[in-house]
C-alpha cells in the first residue's frame, strides 16, 4: 500500500476514533469517517498481541487484506484495529470477517 494511502499521524488517528463510527467483531474494530480526498487507512496492533515481530507480521497481514478488500477510489478514511482472536485463526477466516465488516460499512453508508 502506497504511503499517501495510510494514516500515520495521531491526530488523524483521534479524530476518526472520536468521530464514533464503527463496525466490531472478534477479530477487528473498524472506525470510518468520509474525507475530500482519497481512501486511507490506519492499522493498530496491541502490544498484548505480542513482541514486535509478531505485531509487524499482523500489520503486514492486515494491509495485504485491506488491498485486496478495501475500494481504493471511494474517498474515506478506516482505522482497523485487530484483536486477540486475529491470531488464532486462518489468513482465510481473518479476511472473510475483515470483508463482512466492509460490506456493512457500505450498507451504513449508502443510507
């Protein structure tokens, strides 16, 4: 994923979070919020899922997932936030859970 298509900073960070737009399940918190510009997307892996090898893998994971998943052209920011029960599942079942809560993001939006 393309550098201009992340969210790095903090307060990009707070103001989708405090915005309250949200999809959950076991595996993923997923904040939403429309922008002007293009999609971009923030990934946020605990510490209590584990040492830094373990969270960049996860991060590495996740961002294959939203790729494949996410839309590039719609213009909106996400904030995924994996959970514990990430690990203990298949790559499969991650993404067929990250890509129900997309579709239910889509459903709320086009309301």
């Amino acid at each position: 994923m393309k550098k201009e298509y992340r969210i790095k900073k903090n307060e990009d960070f707070q103001t989708i979070i405090h915005k309250r737009n949200s999809v959950a399940n076991g595996k993923y918190v997923v904040y939403y919020m429309k922008n002007d510009y293009h999609m971009r997307v923030g990934i946020s892996v605990s510490k209590k899922l584990g040492h830094a090898v373990k969270r960049n893998k996860v991060k590495r994971q996740v961002r294959m997932m939203v790729q494949e998943i996410f839309d590039k052209d719609q213009k909106r920011d996400f904030i995924v936030i994996v959970r514990n029960k990430f690990l203990t599942s298949s790559y499969q079942d991650n993404m067929k859970d990250l890509k129900f809560l997309y579709d239910k993001i889509n459903k709320r939006m086009e309301k």
